[in-house]
C-alpha cells in the first residue's frame, strides 16, 4: 500500500516536469502541490483499505455457509430448487447446517416446519434445555428447538402460519402473522416481534407478544400465582397462563377427553369444546421470491 502511495507521488511529479513548469514554479507551490498530492493518496490509501476489509468480510460469509465440499445451503426451504422437497438442510450464515422439514401444501410453497402435534407420540412436557435444542420425530410429532429458531428469524425477517385441526366437528383453521422474530437464549428467546394477523383462527397469539419462554424448570411467565408451563403442562411464550397453548398435552378426542381444558393443546379463539388433533407451525422469508 505504501509503495504504491510512493510510486504515486513519483509519477506526479514527473509530470510537473515534463509539462514544462519546474522553471515557473516556486519551491513553495512545488511542496503544495506534494502536499495536496500526499493528502489525496492517503484518502486513496484508507479507500483501498476499506475495500479490502469488505471483501475479506464476504469471504468470511461464503466460507461459513459451505461445507467441506464447497457446497452453499439455502437458508430457507424457499429457494427455487426445492419448493417441492418435503425435507432438505440448511444453514444460517454462522451456524452449522441441519435438516429441517418443508411443506407446500397447507399455507402455499416454501414453507419451514417448525412444530407439529399429530399422534401424541412424543412428550411436550420438557425442560430447557430439550426446548433450547429441539426434539421428537421429524416426521411425526416434533419442535425444532428455541436456538434454531432464534437463528433463522434473526437472519431475515420471516412470517409465521399456524394451522389447526380438530377431528370432532372435521374443523381446519389457521392463524397467518406477517412476521415473526424469536429473541435468542441471553433474552429467554423473548416472541419479541409478532406481525400483522389474518386467518380463520383468530388471533390468540398477540398476548403473547414480548413474553419470555416458560418451560416446567424455568418460569419467565406474568402470572403472580401460577407457574404456567407447569400449570398448563407445557411449553410456551406464556403471559398469564392464558389464550394459547399449543406445546400442552395432546389427547384423543375419542379416548382420553379431560374435564379440565387448560391441559390439553388449545387456541382460545378457535371456538371448539375438543382438544385439538392436528397442529402444524411453519416459517417462511417474508421478503422471499425467485
């Protein structure tokens, strides 16, 4: 860099010779002229170092989202290769790659499976640290954990679409909100932002909005009398204990019907006396396209 600032200096003031002006100007302008000519080399200078930060930045991001083999995931599964794929990995710039399960189905193309209660096979009732990682079958009852989460909705703005089923009356509904964005572990992964509602569910999520996590070992919820994961059996952004609640228990509409409703999985305003059979939340880029 400095040796390029000093060929610089040369090459101009060759020219000031060669144009005939050594005879015309003074030893006085001769060292404003170098002087002006060292000022626009070192903006010159600090311009290429700039330059060089931002480029050694970019290959810092290409070399975080490629494996070994020089192959770059998608960071969603809305991408023009696999908006048909039930299942693909991918990877968020500064974190490693995981498997996750797409659907095309149920909101339109793209969408991310972040949870889903079908079957009742896998328990809900955890604690932290299983929440904070994930758990269950991917291709049964599952939640792809609070750090995944985090990652994703932090990266880029993304849009949540929850449905819901209930087998007693054969009632689908869903609740769509134009973003989501999970906090991370150091804010309890904080529902920080929740965007605008549309849908036939209705809205039992807005009360939720900026709660802290609860599971049945860390309680982060409002209530002054209650411990709400442990109360409702469950997992969730929890205010107080109320609205929504579907990481609870899963029960069979047609065998284990219980009296009380806060312990199975519900959304208050899908007006139905029956727990709910089918839940499905998925996440997908707000801004995408292709």
């Amino acid at each position: 860099m400095h040796s390029l600032s000093a060929y610089l200096a040369l090459v101009a003031f060759g020219f000031c010779i060669s144009a005939g002006m050594s005879d015309s100007i003074t030893s006085i302008q001769l060292q404003e002229e170098i002087n002006t000519t060292s000022d626009a080399l070192a903006s010159i200078d600090k311009l290429l170092l700039g330059l060089e930060d931002r480029r050694q930045s970019l290959i810092h991001i290409k070399e975080t989202i490629a494996n070994d083999s020089g192959v770059i995931y998608p960071t969603s599964c809305l991408t023009k290769d696999n908006i048909n794929h039930t299942s693909l990995i991918v990877q968020v710039p500064g974190h490693n790659a995981f498997p996750v399960i797409c659907d095309s189905n149920l909101g339109g193309l793209g969408w991310l499976v972040i949870q889903r209660r079908r079957n009742g096979l896998v328990n809900f009732y955890r604690d932290w640290s299983d929440y904070r990682a994930g758990f269950g079958d991917p291709n049964g009852d599952f939640f792809i954990g609070l750090e995944k989460l985090n990652w994703l909705t932090a990266y880029q703005p993304f849009e949540l679409y929850i449905h819901l089923e209930e087998r007693g009356y054969n009632k689908n509904v869903f609740a769509k909100y134009d973003e989501f964005l999970i906090g991370n572990e150091s804010e309890d992964f904080a529902l920080k932002y929740l965007g605008g509602y549309s849908g036939t569910a209705g809205d039992s999520l807005r009360n939720n909005k900026g709660q802290r996590f609860s599971t049945l070992d860390r309680k982060n919820d409002d209530s002054y009398n209650k411990h709400c994961a442990q109360f409702h059996l469950g997992a969730w952004w929890y205010k107080d204990c109320g609205q929504s609640n579907l990481n609870a228990q899963y029960f069979d509409y047609y065998r284990d019907l219980p009296e009380d409703k806060a312990r199975y999985i519900g959304w208050d305003s899908f007006n139905t006396s029956a727990p709910l059979s089918f839940v499905q939340l998925m996440i997908r880029p707000k801004f995408g396209g292709f």
